[in-house]
C-alpha cells in the first residue's frame, strides 16, 4: 500500500503515541471555561437591561450556567447537547445584543457529533429551527424576532460539518494506528519465523551430525580407536559452531538487533567445511561451485541452509552413499541442485519441516523450490533464486 506524504507524516506521529496521549484533566474544562467567559459581555448587557426586562436576564443565566453541562459531555454527548439546546434556546430567542448564548451549544453540537451522537445534535438543531422562531414571536411579538434564531440554527448547522471533519480525523487516526499495530505484528510474525528457521536448522544438522558421528565412533571404539577420535574430533568441532551460531540468534535477541556481538552468518564459503563432516561420516559427497559472480548475504545464507537442510534430510532419512551438491547461474538465477541416490521422498509426500523452510527461504527471494524422487532412485533439490535481489539485505 502506497503513503502519500502527508500520511506518512501522520502515520510517523501515531507511531510515537502522539494520538494515544492521554489528555490532561485540564482538557474537560477548557470547553466550560470559553463558554463562560464569551458569554459575559451578554450577562452583563442582560443585567443592565434587568429592570425592563427580567426574563431575559434568567435565560441569560440560565444559558451561563449550562455551560457547566459541558463537563458531561464526554460520558453522555447526546443527552447533554438536547439538555444544553433546551437551556440556551430561550435566550437566543429573546435576549438582546450578540447571541453569546449559542456558544455552550455550539460546544456540544461539535461534541456530539464528534463522538457519535450525531442523532441528537441534528434533532436538537431541528428543535431550535423550529420551536426557537416561535417562541421568539410569541415573546417578542415582532415578525423579525423569528430571524435570530434561524440565523443561530444555520450556523449552528455548518457546526456540524466541523464535527464531522474532526471525527473523520479522528477515524483515520484510528486507521492509521491499526495499520500500524498489524504491521508490527506482521514484522513479528516473519521475524518469529526466521529465528524458528534459523534454530531448526543449525539444531538439526548439529545433532544429525553429532548422533551419526557417535554412532560410528562407538562402532570402531575397539577396533579402530584412531577412527573413533576423529569421531569424538567431528562431534566437538560440530557442536562448537552449533554453540557459536546459537549463541549468535540469542545474542541478537537479547540485544534487539542493535549492535549485537554474534559470529558471521554462514556464507557459501563454509559449504566445504560442511561437505568435510559428512564426508568423515563415510558419506560419498562431490561439491561443484561454478558461480562467476558473489551472491549477496541473503542468498549467500539462503543457500548454505538448503544445502545444509538437504545434507540433514540425507544423513538421517536417505540412506544414500553419494550426494552431488552443484553452485551455478545462469543469466537471470543461481541455482542449487543437491541430489543422492538414497531412497527417495515419502510415500505421503509429507515432506517435513525442513524441506518447507528450504522452500521458504528460496520464495522469500523471490525464487523456488522443488524436491523430486527420481525413478532410478534418490531425491534431487532444485532452488532457483533470481541474480535480481543480489543487492537484497
């Protein structure tokens, strides 16, 4: 999915927490606060004219102190955006001067809307259209007392755009931050998986390695003790660079990725160091590397777990004597092809973990995977990986 700039900008700021903040106490009484203080040039116009006109001056207090209600507003929006319309309709119908009173109900009408309540804010605004002319007539008993009200309403209404401009700001706000929560949990997923990969196979080589070797230096402990501590040799060598690459998946934990002090990933340059331990086990390996460019790391990590895999799968299931590893490229892939003259692949094609993480990783770059039985017998691994993502990291 492609971020405009400003998008980008937004979605860096939810990122920092900037709209999960929470908001200080002070925040509640801010609404209450303008509300009040606009509304004193019209208690003080309505205080001056008391003595002619009384009534005026307990709407105008009564439309002051419902700037209070406002402290609801964020619990209950609907009931006090009808509460507040109510309080403040008679002095916008009747009081003298600027209609200071429409100030607490404008408050709630953004309120409402912004939170939900859109229901109540428009019949609320209805209300006032309608019954607020009449009760400025029927008070007034002038024909032009009907246009306050009306011209309160239409303002009033355009209020309701601004509420709804903020609550759909609002909403992307809210989208950006799920986009963000699925993206970490995505980039948690993969990177769960890759440690998963990365554990399976240095483990299961290590101790395929380690069983196989004992099991020969048992056999010969007698009869070749020379033989046997080459074994025992194998066995320490092994589980030495098992402990180092285990250690370096941990240490990248433990430091999160920064900076960690890990030993090198394996590259193609300790394929042959992998074909000597198999070979010392007795088994017949022939390696052929034909590659006339360097992979880049991934690859290069890519294709030391496969052949890796591949000689784990054949050591412990195969019952092969001999195994062709082949390196080469052509114009657009690398190609890494490792075949035995074992048994072949299970009947119920269930091809394990092992052969489904080959697969992965050669798919992650971009390339494929195939493990076939051949009909003379053994199996031959095939991974395909583009030349294209060389500059991958």
């Amino acid at each position: 999915m492609a971020w405009s700039a400003d998008e980008q900008a937004r979605l860096a700021r939810a990122e920092r927490g900037w709209t999960n903040r929470p908001r200080p106490p002070a925040a509640r009484w801010f609404p209450v606060v303008v509300a009040a203080l606009i509304q004193v040039p019209g208690l003080v116009i309505a205080i001056h004219d008391a003595r002619r006109d009384a009534l005026s001056l307990a709407f105008v207090l009564v439309a002051f102190a419902s700037s209070f209600v406002l402290l609801a507003a964020r619990k209950h929006p609907g009931v006090v955006v009808a509460v507040i319309g109510a309080l403040c309709a008679p002095a916008i119908a009747v009081s003298a001067g600027p209609p200071f009173a429409a100030v607490p109900l404008a408050f709630a009408v953004v309120s409402a809307v912004v939170r939900g309540a859109r229901v109540w804010a428009w019949w609320t605004l209805a209300g006032l259209a309608v019954l607020g002319p009449l009760a400025a007539y029927l008070l007034s008993v002038q024909p032009t007392a009907i246009i306050r009200p009306l011209i309160v309403a239409l303002i009033l209404l355009l209020l309701v755009g601004v509420g709804e401009a903020i609550r759909n700001r609002r909403e992307r706000y809210r989208e950006l931050s799920r986009t963000i929560a699925a993206r970490r949990e995505s980039a948690a997923e993969a990177e769960r998986l890759r440690i998963a990969r990365e554990l399976h196979d240095v483990l299961a080589h290590s101790l395929s390695q380690i069983s196989v070797q004992a099991g020969v230096g048992l056999h010969l402990f007698d009869s070749r003790p020379d033989k046997a501590r080459e074994s025992l040799e194998a066995i320490r060598a092994t589980s030495g660079q098992a402990l180092e690459e285990v250690r370096g998946v941990l240490g990248f934990l433990r430091s999160e990725g920064d900076g960690a002090a890990r030993a090198p990933e394996p590259d193609i340059d300790r394929i042959p160091v992998l074909v000597e331990t198999y070979r010392r086990a007795g088994l017949e390996v022939r390696y052929e590397n034909t590659l006339t460019t360097v992979p880049a790391p991934a690859i290069q990590l890519a294709v030391y777990r496969i052949v890796q895999e591949s000689l784990t799968n054949i050591g412990r299931h195969a019952q092969a004597t001999h195994v062709w590893i082949a390196l080469g490229q052509d114009d657009r892939e690398y190609v890494v092809s490792v075949i035995d003259d074992g048994r072949g692949l299970p009947d119920d094609d269930d091809l394990g973990g092992g052969m489904l993480g080959m697969r992965e990783r050669a798919e992650l770059l971009g390339g494929r995977f195939e493990a076939v039985s051949e009909e003379a017998g053994g199996v031959t691994v095939t991974a395909r990986i583009p030349i294209r993502t060389a500059g991958a990291a």
